[in-house]
C-alpha cells in the first residue's frame, strides 16, 4: 500500500517537502490555516522565490499526487506519516516560540483515526520533542497507534529542491524500531542513492540542525575576526582563507569574510540555541556564541564606517553616492 503523506505548514520548508514529496510518488496532502496561501500554491504560485519550486508544484497538482486544503481533520483522515513544518519564529530573548507546533498536536492528534506517525521537521529547542510525547498519548483516540520522530531539515536555499530530492544526510529522531522502519520507507530512494542515515533519539536529532547553523556561523565569525586583524596589518583575508581551506580538517567553505552571516537560519537558530542553553543552566557551555554574534555584529558597523571613511565630509556630514550591489540573500534566493 502506497504511504500517504500530510504536510503540516505551507511556508518555505513546507512547500518544498511537499513537492518533493510528491516527486518522490507519494500522495501529498499540504496543510495550512492561511487560505490565501493555499489557494496561491494549487494555482502552482509560490510566495517566495526557490528555483525549480513552482515547476514541481504546478507538475503535481496537475498529475493529482499532490493537494492543497486548510483542513487539518481532511489530512488527519487521509494520510499515515505527518510532516510538521510550522514556523517556530524568534520570541523572547530569542527563545523559539513553539506555540504553532502545540497548536498543530492539539488539533491534529485528536483527531487520528488510523495508525499514524508523527514527524517534526520544524527547528525547535532540545526537549520539545520529549515533552509533545505525554501530550501526544493523552490527546490520541482510543485504540489509535500515534507515534512522534524528528527528522531535521537542512535546506539550502536557491538549491531547496535538489536537497529534498537528494539529501546529504538524513537524521531520524525516533523511540522505536516501527518509527525507524517507517522513515527508512519514506526515504528509500535516497538511501538507495547512497544518503547516510543517523538514527538517534528525540534530544539529539533537535539539536543536529541548530549546532549545524551555530558552528557555520562560528566559522564565518572566526574568517571575520580574522579580517580585522588582515585589516590592521596589511594581510590579505582572501589569501588566508585559501591557505586555511586547504587544511581538510578546516575546509574552504563558509570562511568568506564580509559582512557577516545574515538570512532566515543561523541569526535565529544561535540565539536560541543560547536560549535554551541557558534555560538548562548550561549557558557556560554556548558562552562562546555571544563572542560570535559580536563579531557578526561589528562587522555591519565596521562596513559603515569604511564607507564613511571615503566619503566627502562637510559639516560634519558626509556626502556621495553610495551603489548597492546585490539586494538579496544570496545568490538564487530572495
């Protein structure tokens, strides 16, 4: 029988694992409360720029394997594996806020009526996974099998579709061999291509992605430190970058010196990671990660103040014409 797939969350991740998905042979159902939105993805019109997405989208609907609806209790009636893909937006003294991903079990677990698992892929602070499970058991029907994974994503963007389709790695986060065997199913083709596969528990596929982002962040931070000190001594931070990435243990990418790390990912995903670090009583062990965000930080001031350094002062004013090249994230992005 063929494994029927919802997905929980129409934004970025959403809507490119759903797609992807679909692609894969599954029958998709897409899921979100914003109705504008649905309606925009079944016409194949996709809310933000990701090459190759609206292409896949609009082959699916058209083929039937893929639908769009707001009704979480049609998605909870149709399919055996939930994707959670919600939002988990930087709230206070950013922390995640996970209040869409409790709304999502809340609305969905009680109305289960077959076999199903559960499975976040929405970045969250280690321990959120664990503390859904007696949520989940209380909420699920009698005589319903529920059960929760977690299973990271690690999307880039402008190649979003390519690493749906062909992941580096694939990280499951279960509590058993049925949860395990389920994922395995789901992504047969790319473990058939050769995707190495870490199987582990809750805690520690919820922290993959973060300390991902968190230790790319540090390399580009540590590049940036490192072109303050070329500044003031006449090295060249190209060249040093060069001769560090020939070093197998360092590795060439993402020692760009510039204006520091920026877009949707690692800004939020460092600084709750230090959240949650210090909601533990840990943040000892993140205190690094402050020395990161400063560094990220001066960086834009000390962008400024190169650029002043070159424009005609009168007055105390400074004056030119200033060209921004460049407006978007990163290349094939928004």
């Amino acid at each position: 029988m063929t494994t029927r797939i919802s997905v929980i969350g129409t934004g970025y991740l959403g809507a490119t694992h759903a797609a992807g998905m679909a692609e894969l042979g599954y029958e998709v159902i897409g899921v979100d409360t914003d109705a504008a939105r649905i309606q925009a993805l079944a016409a194949g019109q996709v809310p933000f720029y990701e090459p190759g997405l609206p292409e896949l989208i609009t082959k699916h609907v058209a083929s039937g394997r893929l639908r769009f609806t707001t009704s979480l209790e049609e998605a909870a009636g149709t399919a055996d594996v939930h994707f959670v893909c919600v939002g988990t937006p930087q709230g206070v003294n950013g922390a995640a806020d996970v209040s869409f991903l409790h709304a999502v079990i809340d609305k969905l677990v009680p109305a289960l009526r077959r076999p199903a698992l559960i499975v976040g892929k929405s970045t969250v602070p280690v321990g959120t996974a664990e503390s859904l499970l007696p949520r989940v058991a209380a909420l699920t029907p009698r005589g319903v099998d529920v059960e929760l994974a977690w299973n990271p994503e690690f999307l880039r963007e402008g190649h979003a579709v390519h690493d749906t389709l062909h992941p580096n790695r694939l990280v499951f986060g279960v509590t058993s061999p049925a949860a395990e065997w389920a994922l395995r199913n789901v992504y047969a083709a790319a473990i058939a291509e050769g995707a190495p596969v870490v199987v582990s528990n809750l805690p520690t596929a919820e922290l993959v992605k973060v300390s991902a982002n968190a230790f790319l962040a540090t390399k580009i931070s540590f590049i940036n430190a490192m072109a303050e000190l070329c500044e003031l001594t006449g090295a060249d931070v190209t060249s040093l970058a060069d001769a560090l990435g020939h070093d197998d243990r360092i590795g060439r990418k993402f020692l760009g010196a510039g204006l520091g790390y920026g877009g949707g990912c690692l800004p939020k995903d460092v600084r709750a990671l230090v959240a949650r670090a210090e909601e533990l009583g840990s943040g000892r062990s993140v205190e690094f990660l402050h020395g990161v965000e400063a560094i990220n930080d001066r960086r834009r001031d000390r962008v400024v103040d190169e650029a002043l350094s070159v424009l005609r002062h009168v007055d105390g004013r400074a004056f030119g014409r200033v060209a921004v090249l460049g407006a978007s994230f990163k290349p094939l992005s928004d």
